[in-house]
C-alpha cells in the first residue's frame, strides 16, 4: 500500500472512531422519559402559589319571625312570603312608626287636597328604611273627617266607634285615635294597588280593622292630659 493510501486509510479511521465516542456521549444512560414526564418534572419544581381570596361573608339571621305564633305576620314575613300573602286578607303585628299630616294651607290660598290620610307600620319602633316600612291606607277620607270623629268621641266618651262614624257619616271605617309608637295588629288586604288609589310595587295594606296592644285604657289616658 503506498504511503498516500496509508494515510487516507488513518484518517478515515480517525474520524469514524471520533463520530463513535461523539454518538456514544450524546446517548442517555437511562431509558428515555416518558412523553408528559418532562413536564410533570419542570411543574413540581415551579413554587406553591396559594391565591389569596377574601373570606366568605356571614350574612345575619333576619331580627324578626315571618310569621308569630298567634298567626300574625311581620312586615318582613309579608313581604318575604309575598307569593302567599299577595291579595290576601292579613293580619300585621308591627308598630306605628310615623303617621302622615298635611300641611296646613295658608290662610287666603286656595291649597290642592292632600292625599288620604295613611301611616307607616314597622317590625322596629325606630325603623327609618321607607323599604322597610308597610304603608296602611284606607282608614279615613281627610283629615277633616278625622278631626269630626275625634270632637264627637271627645264630646261623649260612652259612644261606641260604631255611633261616632255614625255621626260623621263617614264613607270609610274611620280612624282618629292611632297613636304614634305603640304596637298593633291591622287587619287588611295586602295588594300592590288599593281603591283608593295608593299604589306601591312592594305591596300596602287597604285597612280593614286594627287592635292596639299596648294603648293605656281611655279613663287612664283621659287621667294623664
């Protein structure tokens, strides 16, 4: 062999042995990693991220039953079983939280009427929330109908309600002595819209008689003025 194709020969060797220990060093030692296994790896190393939420708030028990054990309603129960009580003849144990007065027209202006007497009932005395108010009408046309049935009761204190509206000739049961602060039971129709012409989406109460619970009797009442 001529020295020209000895040294061709040693250098083809060379080099196929140098690809050998290449491929052999590029070659893992273990088995080769199942498919998703780098990646499960790279994932346990990443750090533990807990996501700071805000705590769940505690929503309060409401104050007052829906319904008492003697079969009245609250003003919150009316209305939170308004698919019950919707057009349907109740009684509401509540108090009287405001009762609404006219403003007295100045003297030589012709004033438009006020609205038809009404009051507000609430489960708490010192409730101010209109949302949480129940609104009694239908108890008296006009404030002058009720100032008539207030002198006639006054003027004679054997007369029963039944004589007095019969003096006044009043169209409605009147009312003239509801007294602010007291608690009662009203009995009426919860409707969204009366006769006489109220109207409220949350639903009113179109009176139909009433009972004070805590009302002094009339001599201790006359007594105390």
């Amino acid at each position: 062999m001529t020295s020209t194709k000895l040294i061709s020969f040693a250098i083809g060797v060379t080099v196929a042995c140098g690809l050998l220990v290449l491929a052999a060093c590029g070659t893992p030692s273990g088995p080769a990693p199942v498919q998703g296994q780098e990646d499960q790896q790279a994932a346990a190393k990443l750090p533990e991220i807990r996501p700071a939420l805000p705590q769940v708030p505690s929503v309060p028990l409401p104050q007052h039953k829906i319904q008492n054990d003697d079969g009245t309603w609250s003003v919150y129960g009316l209305r939170k079983r308004v698919r019950q009580t919707m057009d349907e003849e109740v009684r509401v144990k509540a108090y009287v939280v405001k009762i609404f007065v006219p403003e007295p027209c100045p003297e030589g202006q012709t004033c438009p009427p006020p609205p038809m007497p009404h009051l507000w009932l609430g489960d708490d005395l010192d409730e101010t929330s209109e949302s949480h108010l129940l609104r009694v009408v239908g108890w008296a046309t006009s404030q002058a109908e009720i100032e008539m049935a207030r002198e006639e009761a006054a003027k004679n204190k054997t007369l029963t309600r039944a004589e007095v509206l019969e003096k006044i000739g009043g169209e409605l049961p009147v009312v003239w002595d509801w007294q602010q602060g007291k608690q009662y039971i009203v009995k009426g129709r919860f409707t969204r819209f009366a006769g006489t012409g109220f109207g409220a989406q949350e639903g009113l109460l179109e009176f139909i008689d009433y009972q004070c619970l805590d009302c002094p009797p009339p001599e201790e009442e006359t007594a105390s003025r």
